[in-house]
C-alpha cells in the first residue's frame, strides 16, 4: 500500500464532515469545488470523493424515499407542542420551557430548560446504579441485543417509577400533548469517550419479522424526545445527518422530533456524534400509539 494509501485510510468520515457535504449538497455547491475545499482542509483526495459519493448516493435515496413517502402508507396522528402561533415559551405543567429552535421537515424542536440543573442531577444518580450496555431492538425475534452501533450504557425506568420520573413524564405529556400513558419508560443513557449511536430510525420497520411483537406493546413510535443531563466537553451533539442539523447537548436542553409514518420520508434519521472528551448524559422518551404495556 502506498504511503497516500496508508494516510487516507487512517480518515474516518465523522457526522460533522456528513453534516458539511448535505450542506453544500443542498445549496448545490459543484462536485469539484467540495473536493477541493476538503483537499485544502487536509483531507486526501480519494477519501473526499468517496465521502462526497456517499453523501450523494444517501441524499438521492432520501429523495426518492419522501417523493414514495405519501403513497408507502397513510400518516398518523403524532405529538405535537402547541407553538403555532410561534410562541417561544410554554408551560408545562407549571414549568416554563423556551423554544430555541423549531424545523418543520423533518418536524424538530429544540426546547431550553426542560429540566432543571437539580432535576438533572437527581435523575443522573437515580440511574446510575444500574446502568449496563445498551441494547437495542432485536429486528429478527422483537427482544433486545447488544449492537455495535450503539457503544452507550444505559438502564430504564418503569413509567412513574420515581415521584421525579412522574413529574417529568407529566411535563412531557402537557408539553407534548399525548398521553402519558403513551409512551415507554424513560431510559438513561451515558456516553464514555469515543461511545456514539450511529445515525438511525426510531420506529420500529415493519418489514422486519421482529416488529409485530414489539408494536402489540403499544404499536408504532411516533415520537422521541432526547433530554440532555450532563454535558460532554466536547463531541456528542445528536446529529441529523438528512438535513445537516447538530444539536448540541446542553444540560436541561431537550430535543423532540416526531415521524407520522414508519418510512424514510419522514426526514428523522438521526444519531449520537462520538463523545470526544468528557461523558454525555442523557434521558430519553419514546411516544407511542396507544397505551404502552
């Protein structure tokens, strides 16, 4: 292998560079004019172009997914905060929360404030202690499995286990409007150095065999929100990778994103940015249907 061969293998394509080529994928920005940006950035040239055809290749299959989207299958009802009217707080349950930011497509939210710094705190020490590796949906048989694209420890919390998770999950479904009992437990998660979540769905495919034991539960997810606890010093910002949002984990910070249909054309393709420094905690809440089992 060639010494240029050696160094670009050693260049691994990271969700912020991802998150650069959507950007000027999208602003229409010429082929050459990105590689050679990258080039004078550092990157080798054939890791920019084959970084640059990926992106293509992924932003093109977005595409054909949403203009398939409405004929794939009908939409259904999703949480949604009542901001319409663009107000910048709400309250919920007597709790003033901030809007920071809201997107439409794929329908994002960024809160400020939906928990305070104690409630942060004390949520983090009630789940440390049974904190193991995080699993995830097994696809095949509807249980769980531990998953390499999800390097985090995490545990979860009966729904209304803890006079504090009852008054989050409160707060949740007033800010939301849905039904506290439509949704799963809350379920903490902590990031080391270098743990991330690569980029993923929330909804649960229905082409897999897995799914219709899963969704007797409560049927589909069409909802989530990420509450951020503790802040790493650098690295693990919940990306999006479709349309070039980062959001930042800010302690007390949340951010929702609903998907009215279990199909790529909902935009929410979404995943965790390695922690490059320091740990990152968060909580998180998946809303369902109906009533969750």
């Amino acid at each position: 292998m060639s010494t240029s061969s050696s160094a670009a293998a050693l260049q691994a394509v990271t969700p912020q560079l991802q998150n650069w080529l959507a950007e000027h994928l999208r602003a229409g920005t010429p082929d050459e004019s990105i590689v050679e940006s990258m080039v004078a950035s550092g990157w080798h040239v054939e890791v920019a172009r084959r970084a640059l055809a990926e992106a293509r290749a992924g932003r093109e299959a977005v595409e054909q997914a949403i203009a398939r989207g409405a004929q794939v299958m009908p939409a259904g009802a999703v949480p949604e905060p009542d901001i319409a009217d663009s107000r910048n707080v709400v309250l919920a349950d007597g709790h003033a929360v901030r809007v920071a930011v809201s997107m439409k497509q794929p329908r994002v939210v960024v809160f400020e404030g939906f928990l305070t710094p104690d409630e942060c705190r004390e949520l983090v020490e009630q789940a440390r202690p049974r904190l193991s590796r995080s699993e995830t949906v097994d696809n095949a048989h509807g249980g769980s499995e531990v998953n390499a694209a999800r390097t985090s420890d995490g545990m979860f919390f009966a729904r209304g286990e803890t006079p504090l998770l009852a008054r989050i999950e409160a707060r949740i479904a007033e800010l939301l409007r849905w039904p506290a009992d439509h949704g799963e437990g809350i379920q903490v998660l902590r990031y080391r150095p270098g743990a991330e979540y690569l980029p993923h769905f929330d909804y649960f495919d229905p082409v897999h065999p897995g799914s219709a034991a899963v969704l007797q539960r409560g049927g589909q997810r069409v909802g989530t929100l990420v509450i951020y606890l503790i802040a790493p010093v650098r690295g693990g910002g919940t990306t999006f990778p479709s349309v070039g949002l980062e959001v930042a984990p800010i302690p007390g910070h949340a951010v929702f994103f609903s998907y009215d249909r279990p199909h790529p054309s909902t935009g929410t393709l979404h995943g965790g940015a390695p922690v490059l420094e320091g740990e990152k905690w968060v909580a998180t809440k998946w809303l369902r249907e109906r009533v969750f089992q």
